[in-house]
C-alpha cells in the first residue's frame, strides 16, 4: 500500500528495512509531548531483534529524551509490509523554546548495536536520520518544578530565581569542553543580563573564560516568555594553554551596565593538561597521505601476525587544527577485496582523543590490536584506513598516497600463513616512551 508522508526519506538500514518518511504533528510546548509518525518499509527478514529509537537533541548534540517502545516485535515483520509507527516524544519541562533535532534509527536489542544506514550504492551513511528543524515553543511553569542535581532556590535578579544547576566532572583535560546548565525561574519580564564563568585558582586570581547569554548564548534574558522556567545548558571550553591546576568555578550575573549583582560557587575544577607530543617518531612504513587537507597519516608500524593477532601503529600529524571530530575506520577486508574480517571505528586512541582537540603539528599515535576469527583462511589481507565524519558516514578525500583510492589509504596487507599460529614479530614501540 502506497504511504504518502509530508516529508519523504527514503533511508535505508542495514539492508532489510527503509524509513520511507515521516510527518510531525506541528509545534510542540515544553512539558508536553512531541507527536511523530514514522513510516518502515520491510526489505528483508531481519537478522536479529531489531527496533526504532528516536532521540530528541538541541542544537549542540545534548539528549533531552529518548524512545524506543515499539509493539511490533522485529520476528513478526514481513518483507514488503510498511509500518506506520506512531510516537510520542517527551520535550522535558525546562527546555528552551527553539528548533531541535530528533535522531532515528534502528538497533538491535540484544547487542545495543545500531543497524548501519545505507546510501544508493549501499555505502555506509551513518547510523541514523537525522531530522533537524523541529520546533518546541515555550511552555507554561510546571506545577511541580523537577529538582536540579544542585539546588539553590536563591534570588539572582528581580522575579529572577537560580534554582540550582548541573555540572560536569570535577577533572577535565586542557583543550576540552566541559558542560554545565543553570535551572532559572523568571516570573516577569527581564533586564538585560550577561552570564559570566571564571575560573579562581588558590591565590584568589580570577581568569574569566566564558561571557554569555542563556542557552549557548542564544537566548537572552530580555527575549524570555514569560513566566517560564529554563534549563540552561552551556558549555566551556578549557584553552589548550591553560596552566594545569587545582580550581574553584565561579558564576557571576552582570547587568547589562557590568555591574555584578549575583556570584555563585560551582564548585571546584581540577585541570589536567593534554601530554602532546609534535615530532614524528620513527616508524617503518611510510605512507605520506593527507586526508582532507587537515590530518596526514605519516606511516605506520605492522605486526606480523601471530596467535591471531596483530598490532598496528598509525602515525597521525595535524597540518591544521581539525575542523570536526572525525572517526577513524581500519579495514581488514578480504583477499578478495571485500569487507571485512576484522574492523574497528572509532575517534582515536580508542575513542578517547578526538580529532578536534588535535592542534597544528601535533602528532597522534594511534594503536590497534588486529584479532582474526578463528578459522580465517591463509592468505593475503588487505588494510585499508582512512576517516570519516560520523553523522553522516562521508568520508575525508585522500591524496599523496600510492595504492590508496581515493576516500581510504590501503596499508600493506596482513598475511595469514598457513600455520596462522606461526611466530611474529613484534611491533616496534620506541615512540610509545615519548
């Protein structure tokens, strides 16, 4: 039966199920719930105990609900049937009004792993839809307010209240960001404020790193409906130069005029900083690849196989500051080509160092332990790496690199002997000391 939506998709998940479109129920107050209807094509038998998920965003990738009740198991889905699956997606009390982003997708039950969504040529493209421009207006006080994981309940302005705030981790790393909301309550129309964070170290010497409005300074106080009650979310970006230390993170309101009219303690911040080396080390293979115009890959370091692993070293540097975190995929793929007996993709160092904290020049050894399947057959195994942005699966442009394509580096291939528990040897790691 033909489906016609107000907004078509045509998106494809993992080869067995196609998101055809979808249509929203027009705007949506905060405390309320957002009404979505989502319409699946079945394409094939699903491989495992598969089911939608549907996440509400703002504009900076922070989670305000999430969904995932379906009463449609996956086992009783039948190829060529359409679903209509309508949802109901919580918009907290708090959130500001604005256009928000929901993320769709499919993943599998058992193992919390997302269904891989599928360009025309069957290219991997993300592991979502993302449907962006999704209004939420303001919505009227709650009767009963949530509570902050901090609470305060203090006056900071007239008819302006803080009611408390959440915060990130008390250690962060120079050249990260760390997140923060501030739960307000207006009863009237505002002046004009500014929202200010310093960092205070133990002599008492304030270093201001942050001058803003409400809501990643997209909301100012004198714009607000009100009477309203905002969650305020923020986020401060450490500066990759600063001094390392013990601190206390100090919130100051001013008026429009400068004048401080409220100071609240956030509580203490230990700053660590990032160990960064900009020399390359020593490594066998060379490679000299630039992916992007941003990031080259210099070479790498290749374990022979043995016992079924091995290990490999990439070697990154930063010709510029990276504009976007990017992922990082390493192939094993097939003698034949195809794809894969062994993949990993994630940020590097095993998710832990983004490529967006990466600054000009600095090098990233980036390490990975290649574990075959049992019974993989002898013979030649070629990697390939390369990166991509997540969201959307595109993939960087490469350049400089002999026997590469044009989106992937292919490193020499691994070679599985005969006796594939033969001794190897073992993956020079001077540059790991550094």
């Amino acid at each position: 039966t033909a489906v016609e939506l107000q907004n078509p998709v045509g998106a494809g998940f993992g080869g067995f199920a196609t998101l055809l479109g979808y249509e929203i129920a027009g705007s949506t107050p905060a405390g309320s719930d957002l009404d979505l209807t989502l319409a699946w094509h079945v394409v094939a038998e699903p491989p495992a105990d598969y089911q939608p998920f549907i996440q509400l965003e703002d504009i900076q990738g922070h989670r305000w609900s999430q969904v995932e009740a379906f009463a449609y198991p996956a086992e009783q889905w039948a190829p060529g049937e359409t679903i209509i699956h309508q949802a109901r997606v919580p918009v907290p009390p708090g959130a500001p009004p604005g256009d928000y982003v929901l993320r769709v997708g499919l993943f599998d039950q058992g193992t919390a792993e997302r269904a891989p969504r599928l360009d025309q040529d069957g290219n991997y493209a993300g592991d979502a839809v993302l449907i962006s421009g999704v209004p939420v207006l303001s919505g009227p006080v709650p009767d009963k307010i949530p509570s902050p994981p901090f609470a305060l309940n203090e006056s900071a302005a007239p008819d302006l209240e803080l009611i408390g705030y959440e915060r990130g981790p008390h250690q962060i790393f120079t050249g990260e960001d760390w997140g923060f909301a501030l739960w307000w309550l207006a009863a009237a129309a505002l002046d004009s404020y500014t929202i200010n964070l310093e960092l205070v170290d133990g002599s008492g010497s304030a270093v201001p790193l942050l001058e803003t409005q409400p809501v990643y300074d997209g909301y100012p106080f004198d714009t607000w409906q009100t009477p309203q009650f905002v969650i305020d979310r923020q986020k401060l970006a450490i500066p990759a130069d600063f001094p390392a230390g013990e601190y206390r993170l100090n919130l100051r309101l001013t008026t429009a005029e400068g004048k401080t009219i409220k100071t609240v303690d956030l509580g203490p911040l230990r700053i660590e900083e990032t160990e960064r080396i900009f020399s390359p080390p020593l490594f066998e293979h060379d490679v000299s690849a630039v992916f992007g115009d941003e990031i080259a890959l210099s070479g790498y370091d290749l374990d022979s196989l043995k016992d079924g692993a091995a290990g490999l070293a990439l070697v990154w540097q930063a010709l510029g500051a990276p504009s976007a975190d990017y992922t990082i995929f390493v192939h094993v793929l097939h003698p034949d080509g195809a794809c894969c007996a062994w993949q990993q993709d994630s940020a590097p160092k095993g998710g832990t160092y983004a490529t967006g904290r990466w600054l000009p020049g600095e090098v990233v050894i980036d390490e990975y332990q290649i574990l075959l399947p049992d019974g993989t057959a002898p013979g030649e195994y070629p990697i390939e790496v390369g990166l991509y942005i997540a969201e959307t699966g595109q993939r960087l442009a490469v350049k400089g690199a002999e026997g590469g394509r044009s989106d992937a580096v292919l490193l020499q291939p691994l070679i599985v002997p005969e006796n594939r528990f033969s001794p190897g040897r073992r993956i020079r790691s001077q540059h790991l000391q550094e």
